[in-house]
C-alpha cells in the first residue's frame, strides 16, 4: 500500500466520521419533526414524531357515539397506520440525503 492510498483512507475515515455525526444530529431533529394525519374525513387526527412517539391524538365530539365504537376504531387505527407510514417515509428521506441513498446495517 503506498502513501497515495493512506490519503485515500484518511479522506473517507473523514467523510464515515461526518456521516455519523449527520446521523446523530438527523435522529435528534426526528424527534422535534412531526406529521400529521387524519382519518374519516377529519374525524380523528394524530400528530408523530419522526421516532413514532404521538403527539396529539383529537377527536370530533360527534366520533364519540357509542353506538358507533367500531367504526371510531377503524379511524383510529387507520390513522395510526398512516402516521406510522409517513413517520417511517419522512426518516427514510432524510436517511437518503446523509448518505446518498446507500442502506446503512443497522440504521433505520
């Protein structure tokens, strides 16, 4: 190995090293980050973080008929479903603007 590859090396140790720390500062900001969802026509809304924590949950008093728990239910739960999946895309693309696309073992 000649001394032209040991810069070579020491030039991408530093890129790794400043990818790691874009990391770390990007997992930070996920969780002020939020996305917000809604179900059955504004009937349920749910605000999560970019690390899947829910914020908010608000429901319209009118979803709150008993008669109709089920169907509260289903909007809940497609609500949290959608959350989760945007919350999942949002990470994934500031993922792919540290490290150019390239899927990291163990990241995400």
């Amino acid at each position: 190995m000649g001394f032209g590859n040991m810069g070579n090396m020491q030039k991408m140790m530093k890129q790794v090293q400043k990818m790691q720390a874009d990391m770390v500062k990007m997992q930070e900001e996920m969780g002020e980050r939020t996305i917000e969802v809604s179900a059955g026509g504004g009937a349920v809304k749910i605000v999560m973080s970019g690390k899947q924590q829910v914020r908010e949950i608000a429901i319209v008093p009118e979803a709150l008929n008993p008669e109709e728990a089920e169907i509260l239910q289903d909007m809940l739960m497609a609500a949290f479903n959608e959350a989760v999946r945007k919350s999942q895309e949002m990470v994934t693309q500031e993922m792919n603007k540290i490290t150019g696309g390239v899927k990291i073992p163990g990241m995400f």
